[in-house]
C-alpha cells in the first residue's frame, strides 16, 4: 500500500517569493507521484506527475517538482509566487502500472499569498 | 474537448430523502472514481469502477451509499436515506490509464438539513 504524507498544512509566502511545498511518500513498488491543484469552488486539477524518466518535473504555471528516490520525496516549488497562486495543493501516489489501480493523497496544502 | 461532468452542482435535501448525484467520466476513460472531501475528513475515495465493474468500495461509508455504472458513460451515487452528516462536496473523477492521471469534475455540493 502506498502513502502520502504533505509537511505543513498552511503555507503563506509573499507574493515574488519561493513557494515550496513538501511531499514525502511511502509505495513498495516503484511509484507515479502528482501534485494537484485546487481553487475555490473547484474540482482537482493536475499540476505535474512524475512517472518514469527524468526525475525533474515541469507543470503548468511556472510550478516544478522533483523526484527523489533516496529521500522518498517530491516537493513542489514555484520561485516567485503570485497572488493566483493561493489554493489549496495535493500530492498524491499511485503504484504505477501495478495492481492497486487507485491514487492516495495527502491531507492538502492551502497556500496563501499576501500582497 | 468535454470533461468530467458531475449534475447537479448544488444540491439541498432534507434528512431522510434519497439523494442521485451524477457523473459522466470522459470519453475513452475505463476507470471511473468517486471521492468526498469535508473540512474534517479531507479527500476520501469511496469506490471505483473498472470497464463499469466496482472495483473496490471499501470507502463507502455504510449501506445508506450504493454507487453504479451502467455503462461506460454514466455513473451514479446514491445516498439513501441522506442524513446531515453526508453534507459534503462529492467529486467523481476519471483515468484512461491504471495508476495514471485522474481527471476531476467540479463536484456536488450536497447539503442536508
């Protein structure tokens, strides 16, 4: 079975300043990793995955993550925040290609930005 | 192209009626999930459908919950009878691929009085 667990549940940072959201994960198989978005009033929206290949990963809006196998991480960084930014973010894991068809996400990060 | 599609976007009921929310999964997409998210709980996985057939619903909360998918375009929680504590946002969400991306719908907000 695989987990998530997300550092921090409140995260405020301001605006033009590194966003970093942390992401450590437990899977007995070799995992894919995500890092949704939501706003709002909104459903889930991908940020970026990681699943095989280059462990740094780009997503939309300027967000990136890398993947770390020896330190069973994937955190989310943006190096300037901007005021859009403020939403709540889930990491989430899944087993691949395995048997567990299924994603297991964090508690969530909500992320605010002061002007 | 179209997304996942949840009806209705709002929904308020009072304790003790049936309760129908809707979903149709994207087009191509064989894996078909639905998830509750409250301030208390967080995002909560409740069942989910491989080619129409329930996989896994460990997550359903008691007998008051029945989910189907008839087909490969249509699926439906039921909550019966509904009580307040079910008041929530329910999302469905659906993949192409095992283990891969899920796509999210708006969700229904469900209120119950």
């Amino acid at each position: 079975a695989q987990s998530v667990t997300q550092l921090g549940s409140h995260v405020s940072v301001s605006e033009g300043a590194l966003v970093l959201l942390r992401c450590n994960y437990s899977s007995s198989v070799p995992p894919y990793l995500f890092w949704y978005v939501q706003y709002p009033n909104q459903g889930l929206q991908l940020l970026l995955k990681y699943t095989t290949g280059a462990t740094l990963v780009k997503g939309i809006n300027g967000f990136e993550a890398e993947f770390k196998k020896s330190e069973t991480s994937f955190h989310l960084t943006k190096p300037s925040a901007h005021m859009s930014d403020a939403a709540e973010y889930f990491c989430a894991v899944s087993e691949g290609r395995g048997n567990d068809y299924k994603l297991s996400f964090g508690a969530g990060t909500t992320v605010t930005v002061r002007a | 192209d179209a997304g996942v599609i949840q009806s209705p976007r709002h929904e308020v009921t009072e304790m003790g009626q049936e309760v129908t929310l809707r979903c149709k999964p994207i087009s191509g997409h064989d894996y078909l999930f639905w998830y509750r998210q409250t301030m208390m709980r967080g995002l909560e996985l409740l069942i989910y459908f491989n080619n129409n057939v329930p996989i896994d619903d460990s997550g359903m909360p008691e007998d008051r919950f029945s989910a189907k998918m008839p087909n490969a375009s249509f699926s439906t929680l039921k909550i019966q009878p509904s009580e307040p504590r079910d008041s929530a946002v329910y999302f469905c969400a659906s993949s192409a691929l095992r283990g891969d991306t899920q796509y999210f719908g708006p969700g229904t907000r469900l209120t119950v009085l």
